[in-house]
C-alpha cells in the first residue's frame, strides 16, 4: 500500500505532463484570464477495433453511396481510416459518431487528420444533433456545425453552419478558407464554440469567426464521415480506395482555475 500511495504524485505529474502536450500540440486558443483548458473527451485510436463505447456506425444508404462498416478501420498505428471502395455495383464510404455516447455544447473540437486524394467524394469532421429540424429559435436550438468539409484537391477548406432544417425554412452561412498544403501530409481542424460565437482554425490559425444563426446552446454529438457525391466530383475518374486518416479527435473545456 505503502508502494501505490508513493507513486500516486509521480502518476499525477505524467497525467498533467501528457495533457499539457496534448494542449500545446493542439494550439488552444489562450484562455481567459482565471480559466484553464482540460481535456474532456479524446480518442486516440490505439489498438485494431473501433472502440464501440465511443463510436457508433451507421449502416445505409447516404447520397450516392453507402455508409458501412466495411469502410472503417483502425491501421493499428495509431489511426482511423475511412475509406471509399467500389463493392460490387455499389460504392461504400462511411461514418463514425458519438451519437448517444457523447454529446456535448461548447468547447474546443480538434481532429488531426490526413485527406483523401481522388474524385468523386469529400471528407468531414462535424457536429450534429437531430434538433437542427426544429424551427422557430434560428440556430439557438440546433445547428450542424461543419468543422471540416473538403470537396475540393486544391487548398480550400469548407466551413458551414446550417439550422432551422433542410426544407423551405433552411438557413446556413459558410467560409471557403485557403490553406496552402492542406492537401498534403497531416493537419488539425478545430472549432472554439462558446455560448456568443463559433471560431474556427486551421493548424492553430483562426480561419472564420461568426455568430451566425444566434449560436447554438444544445449539446451536439461528433461526426467524421465521408460522402460521395458530385460536389466532390466524378466517382467515376477516382482510383480506388481511398481514404482519409484521423490520428485523434479531442474535446477541451473552460474551467476555473483555483
């Protein structure tokens, strides 16, 4: 017992130490003054399998493809790979979400991610919750918050919010933001939500911020999906599969500091 309450200090100053890298690797945002950032939720996509306590993966049709399990996988190095693949006369992609498992309103979402290269189809990291649908409080009582949308193999990225539905009453405002060599090698993708604005970053650099829609003040649940379809292009000139990679999704809160 003696042994175990010794190391107890030493435990507690690697815990802090790691979540100090991870914060400074993730670039927060400084915070304000008497508040400090704590990790609240992460997955780092250690080991062969999904982990299904975090993660649920839908199993139908989605725009021109098919969302399955067939197209997620973890390379055992430390990654989550979504891939598009033709099966049979069908193509596959697919999506992973917290949903009933994690949700969650304001804070910082970071994913470090490595896009895809061919046609046809666009990667995503976003946050969504089915109270988008509901009408009459603007975004206030549901937004889709698109973190990361890439359609496009040249240096755009899409941000977007969307609210009050997808039918006649739909609201939504974007930014297209340039970031040279996003195409190439591994960069992060982060969102600060706090209950007056949504800013959005870039490898740490502030690329969008907005109050659009009133802001959303509803916990919404993660999403990192693949979609095909003709925004991203021809499915059919794509040489395939491909994939996209995620080496982690983390979650940060303000809190009090003492």
């Amino acid at each position: 017992m003696r042994s175990i309450t010794a190391l107890l200090p030493v435990l507690v100053a690697l815990l802090t130490v790691n979540t100090q890298a991870q914060a400074q690797e993730d670039q927060l945002p400084s915070p304000p003054a008497g508040k400090a950032w704590k990790l609240v939720w992460q997955d780092e996509f250690d080991g062969d399998t999904l982990d299904a306590t975090k993660w649920d993966v839908p199993d139908h049709k989605r725009r021109d493809g098919w969302w399955s399990p067939k197209a997620v996988a973890l390379d055992g190095d430390g990654h989550l790979v979504i891939s598009t693949l033709k099966d049979g006369d069908r193509y596959l992609d697919a999506c992973v979400r917290t949903l009933g498992k994690f949700e969650h309103a304001h804070g910082y979402y970071v994913a470090r991610i490595k896009l895809q290269k061919q046609p046809g189809h666009w990667s995503a990291f976003w946050l969504y919750h089915p109270s988008v649908g509901k009408i009459g409080e603007e975004g206030r009582d549901g937004t889709e918050i698109d973190i990361m949308e890439k359609p496009w193999r040249d240096d755009r990225v899409q941000h977007a919010l969307h609210w009050d539905g997808y039918g006649a009453e739909h609201k939504s405002e974007g930014k297209v933001a340039s970031v040279p060599g996003v195409m190439e090698g591994w960069h992060t993708f982060a969102l600060l939500w706090t209950a007056d604005e949504y800013v959005f970053f870039v490898d740490g650099k502030e690329t969008w911020r907005t109050s659009a829609g009133g802001v959303c003040q509803v916990p919404l649940y993660i999403k990192l999906s693949d979609e095909i379809g003709e925004w991203g292009g021809d499915i059919t000139k794509a040489v395939l599969p491909d994939r996209f990679l995620v080496d982690y999704v983390r979650v940060y809160d303000l809190i009090d500091t003492p």
